[in-house]
C-alpha cells in the first residue's frame, strides 16, 4: 500500500494491464521494457491531465482509451479472440461523485469501448448496453467504429490457436463451476502450463484505470477483451457495476482476473461495502477480497483501488499483474512481478 501524505489529498492515479502468470523468468528483457514504458507513459498522461485539474472521470477514462489503443494489453487493440475467432469486448466507468456508471457489453466494433461506456453514463438514461444496441448508440454519439480486423494482433491469434489445440471442444462446455475447479489447482506447482484451457498463458490482460482528483472526486474505470477462447456471447466482470469496476466516495476499484469469481465475489463492491460498513480500511478491505474471498472460489486475479484520502492499493494473488500508480507532482512507479527486482 501506498498512503497518502496530508489532509488535502493530492491527485493520483493508478493503472492495471492485467494479473496473471507473469514471472520474470518468462519475460524476456524487451518485451519487459515495452510493458513499462507502455504503463509509464499512460500514467504520465493520467498525472498530467490530473495536475491540469481535469476530473477523476476525464483521467481514467483517458488512461483507459489508451491503455486500450496499446496492443500490448487485452482491451481494445490487442483483444483476445472467442472460440469462434471473433473479438467481444467489455467496458466501464463510474464516477464516484455522481455515482453515475455507464457500460457496454460484447461490443465487436468499437475502437474505444470504454468511451462508448463514457457516453452510455453521460449521454443515456441506462447503465448497461450490450451488442449491436452498444454499437448503434455509440455511433450515433459520434464515436468510432472499427472493422474487427482493427482488434487483431499475431500474438493474440498464436495464443488463440494454443488455446484451442490444448483444449479443443471441451472448453465449450467450460463453466463456472470448472473454472473454479482449475483456479483451487493453483497450488499444485507440478501443473502443466497450458493446462487452462480459458488462457494458456494465464494472463489475465484487463486494463483499468483509478484515480482521486483534486476536488477529491474518486472514479474507476475498466476495459477488456475477456478471456481467451470464451465462448461467444460470454460477458466477464468488467462491464458490471460492483464487480469488475466501482466507484463511489469512499473508494474506487477497477479489477482484473477470472470474471465469473469476480462477479460472484461481488468484488469490487465489496471493498466499497467493508469500508463503508465495518470501518475496514483500504488495505485491510482489499487484502480479504483478494487473498481471502476471491480464492475461496477459485478466483485468480487482482484490482487497482485509491480511497478517498489517497491511499493506493494493487494488491494481486497471482503471480504478477502489470500496474503502477502515479501522484501529482511525484514520480511514477510501475511494476509487474510479485518480487521487487
Ligand atoms: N476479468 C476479465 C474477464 O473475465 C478478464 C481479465 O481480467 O483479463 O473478462
């Protein structure tokens, strides 16, 4: 954890890239320094916008946009395929202030879902929308649109094709209960890698975004592609309220993991509620969501979360999560494995 300083708190910002299987024994020295600089560069821009005075809302909803541009992250470009090789991506915001939330569901054409999501919150009077209804309303906000082809990475696609050729049809049959099944096996280290049909790589590439500006508004905001080879029509935790995004006065949290024990876990509320209901603090409510509750049901993953002070947490329970936070007028700090180097 990371506390903050003073009775006025000063503006912060933090980010995820996703949470997963992460070792530095596995990363090579140059898609390591594209990772940071990747994180570096969107908190740079989410420290300057906040500096500026721009709102919580206006920060994470920019280091979201381009954390999603990045192909290096599981969000917007860069979004991991369904079985069926086709792109479903989910997003959200909330504003902690207004306790507004905007979100969209299995959208296959937005360049930016997590504007379209931005524009469901400002610009409708619903919270969620999902498929072509999705697309329709954000372009007829003005926002762009994209062939699928945009989402589409070599990277992603070789891990698709792992995915597929180490779990072929069964992973259609895959539910929560086989999820959790997989998940209470992380103990076992003699476990084959690849061995998760869900994502042979273990990663979980979420991006999300947390910042309290300097009007003390909290906001969160969170984008995805889902998780490797889901099947189509599959929606995780990050486009629903309470689960994989929140954000109200007390605290705001954007997570990333295995969406079903997300939502099951109500996760991200549940931070908000411990807090708010039992006087837990940021640390103590994040460590028994994460280490506790999540695990219990098998869930892998971690969260971003800044309270209203401007303490910052980025707790996780796998082996790494790309993440970092950066406060106005501080430098920025970025890491992606458990260990420090
Ligand atoms: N939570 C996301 C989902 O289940 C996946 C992730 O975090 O990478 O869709």
């Amino acid at each position: 954890m990371t506390t903050a300083n003073s009775n006025t708190p000063t503006p912060v910002i933090a980010i995820h890239g996703g949470a997963g299987t992460i070792t530095r024994a596995a990363m090579d020295a140059g898609k390591e320094a594209e990772y940071t600089a990747a994180l570096r560069a969107v908190l740079e821009a989410g420290q300057r916008l906040l500096a500026s005075g721009a709102s919580a809302v206006d920060a994470v909803t920019e280091a979201v946009r381009l954390l999603e541009e990045c192909p290096l992250f599981n969000a917007g470009k860069g979004a991991v395929l369904t079985h069926a090789g086709t792109y479903e991506l989910d997003a959200a915001v909330m504003d902690g202030a207004t306790r507004q939330a905007g979100a969209v569901a299995c959208v296959k054409r937005l360049r930016n879902p997590v504007l379209a999501a931005r524009a469901v919150m400002e610009r409708s009077e619903h919270v969620l929308f999902a498929g072509e209804g999705a697309e329709a309303f954000a372009q007829a906000q003005g926002l762009e649109l994209v062939e699928p082809g945009y989402y589409f990475t070599e990277a992603r696609h070789a891990q698709w094709q792992r995915a597929r050729a180490t779990s072929g049809m069964a992973l259609l049959d895959h539910d929560a209960a086989a999820l959790a099944a997989r998940g209470s096996e992380e103990g076992d280290p003699g476990r084959k890698r690849g061995s998760d049909p869900i994502d042979p790589d273990r990663k979980f590439g979420t991006v999300g975004a947390v910042a309290l500006d300097s009007r003390g508004r909290l906001a969160a905001a969170t984008s995805t592609g889902g998780v490797t080879n889901k099947q189509v029509g599959r929606v995780g935790d990050t486009p629903i309220i309470g689960a994989g995004c929140y954000a109200d006065d007390v605290v705001a949290v954007s997570t990333t993991g295995t969406g079903e024990m997300f939502i099951r876990a109500v996760a991200a509320y549940d931070i908000a509620a411990r807090m708010r209901y039992a006087g837990a603090t940021l640390a103590g409510a994040s460590d028994a969501v994460v280490h506790e509750c999540l695990p219990a049901i098998g869930g892998r993953g971690g969260l971003v979360a800044i309270d209203a002070a401007g303490n910052v947490v980025l707790p996780f329970n796998t082996e790494g999560m790309y993440r970092g936070h950066a406060r106005v007028g501080d430098q920025v700090h970025v890491a992606i494995y458990r260990q420090p180097a």
